[in-house]
C-alpha cells in the first residue's frame, strides 16, 4: 500500500536551476528497504520582474520613456531581497543597455552570487496629449530634424 508522507525540506543557496538530492526520503518499493533519494529541480517561477540569464545573471527589465533617458534620471527598483534601491539612468541611454552591479544577483552556490543586471528599454506612448506632442514638434524643430 502506497502512502503519501509530507516531510519539510530546506532548499540550499545556489540550487536555482540545478538538481539537488535530499537522501532517504525518496520512493520505496520495498517497505523492507529504506526510502531512496528525493531528486528535486529548482527553477525560476515566472516573475514579471526577474528572469536569469545562463551566466545564473538576474535580469531585470526597466521600461523608460526614451524622454527620460535622453536626459537622465533616477529611478526606484526593487531588489531580489525586496529592497528598494535608487539607481541612476545615465543621461543618453540607449533602449538595450545594461547596467551592472556585480555580486548583487542569484546564488550560483551558497556564497556566491551572480551579478543583477538591470536592462532599460525605452517604452514609446501610445498616447500623447496635443499639448505633449506639440512640445516634441518643437524639439524636432530645434534638432533641424522636422
């Protein structure tokens, strides 16, 4: 007679993406044998803030206005301990660049961490007020590139 048991697993710094066994609390076929190993893969839910990357980089998406990051700014990012950081954009940002802060991402073992990787892209408006789109006229009339 087969048996349904719950037991309380801890899951080690660093499994992300991998396999690891927790011994003898797996099947057993035999009631005469004991429990064999528990094979459990680790994988990153979907979350629409952080993806990993093969390098166990955290990824993380900043959509900007490309207004914005002509000229700069700064901005509020949640960190993968929850933490709420300010980070500078800097002044001509292209859609696609990275900004990188090493040490800061996944676990790759239980001491040490890949890097959070933060990629902008711009996020054109689907909808601008006349008011808002006769001030980026201007602007094109200033650059000469009306």
């Amino acid at each position: 007679k087969k048996e349904k048991t719950y037991q309380e697993i801890n899951f080690p710094l660093g499994c992300l993406n991998k396999q690891f066994i927790v011994h003898g609390v797996g099947s057993q076929e035999d009631p005469q044998q004991s429990p064999g190993p528990l094979i459990i893969q680790c994988l990153l839910q979907d979350n629409p803030n952080f993806a990993i990357d093969n390098a166990e980089n955290c990824l993380y998406v900043l959509e900007i206005d490309p207004v914005v990051s002509m000229v700069g700014t700064e901005k509020k990012v949640l960190t993968l301990e929850n933490q709420e950081i300010s980070i500078k954009v800097p002044k001509g940002s292209k859609s696609g660049q990275k900004l990188q802060f090493k040490n800061k991402g996944f676990y790759r073992t239980n001491v040490v961490r890949g890097d959070f990787i933060i990629e902008i892209k711009h996020k054109i408006p689907t909808n601008i007020s006349e008011e808002q789109e006769k001030a980026l006229r201007t602007y094109l009339e200033l650059t000469g590139e009306k």
